[in-house]
C-alpha cells in the first residue's frame, strides 16, 4: 500500500474523529459489538468502512488520551484490511509503536500526524487473524518526549465489527 493512500487513510480518520457535530450528520454507525463499534461514512471518492475500538486501560493512568484502533475498508480506493491506530499524540520519530497479542508482535512502519499504520498487507492481515482470535492487544507508543505509552484494547466483538464493516463495503 502506498503511502499516499496511508495519507489519505489518515485525513479521512481525522476528520471523522476530529469534528463531533459533523461526525453524527456524516457517519453512521452500523453496529456496537461489546467493546467494537462498526461504521460507514460516504464521501465524494466512495464509502468508507471501518471497524474502531477505543483502548479499555491506558498506561500512564494520569495521562487521558484519545486513543483508537481502526480497520478499514476503501473499496473505491482498492484499500481492504488497513490497520490504524492514533495514541491522542504525536508518535516520536525515533521510537517503534508496535501491537502485541499473546505471543505476537506487529511493528507499525508510517507514523504521520498522529496515526500509525502498516505498510505491508500480508503482515494487515496476519494482525487481523490475531485480533479475531485474541481478547487483548496492547499498542506501545512513544510521545514526543520520549515517555512510553501503553493502550490495551479488547478484543471483544472485534469480528462482528470487522464483519460488518467488511460487509458494508463489499
């Protein structure tokens, strides 16, 4: 996937989680699945649909961010599977944001205005078998004074909201 489409992934996410009001009149939630949420938005280049999670414990307790998960799915743009995280901060340069889930590691290559994603496809999608099969993933990002942040996100009702995404893109 180029990074263009990872860019452009991007403004799309921010501008859905970044403006309340417009986000009810624009996006529509599809389905609540335990801890997942399921969503469609249209845009002028097509529809977007992705699953997105919000992290059930956050390391440092002191420090609220506003933390997501998300998996997309762009069929006008041939984008299946994109994985993305945003920590609610600006990721350091010099640092890895990576996922862990049991004996996993997933290492995410582009980091650009809050958002963190995985170049390689093969690698989407083996993340993506782990999550369905998994209770817990646990993202490790780095701000940009170099302070460590861990979000742990539950895995419950991933499949129904990746499903059903899935589905509504198809």
């Amino acid at each position: 996937m180029s990074i263009t489409k990872k860019i452009t992934a991007f403004f799309i996410i921010l501008f859905l989680t970044s403006f309340n009001q417009l986000q009810a009149q624009e996006v529509k939630k599809i389905g609540k699945y335990k801890d997942w949420e399921a969503m469609v938005v249209s845009e002028a280049s097509g529809k977007v649909c992705f699953a997105q999670s919000s992290p059930i414990l956050q390391a440092p307790k002191t420090n609220k961010r506003d933390a997501k998960l998300f998996v997309a799915f762009r069929p006008n743009e041939s984008i299946n599977n994109e994985v993305s995280v945003t920590p609610g901060y600006e990721f350091n340069k010099n640092n890895s944001v990576t996922a862990a889930s049991g004996k996993n590691k997933f290492k995410f290559d582009i980091k650009e205005q809050g958002f963190a994603w995985i170049a390689d496809n093969k690698i989407e999608l083996k993340m993506i078998k782990q999550m369905r099969k998994g209770s817990r993933i646990m993202i490790t990002g780095y701000n940009q004074k170099g302070s460590q942040t861990i979000d742990h996100y539950s895995l419950l009702g991933f499949t129904k909201a990746y499903n059903a995404s899935r589905k509504a893109c198809s």
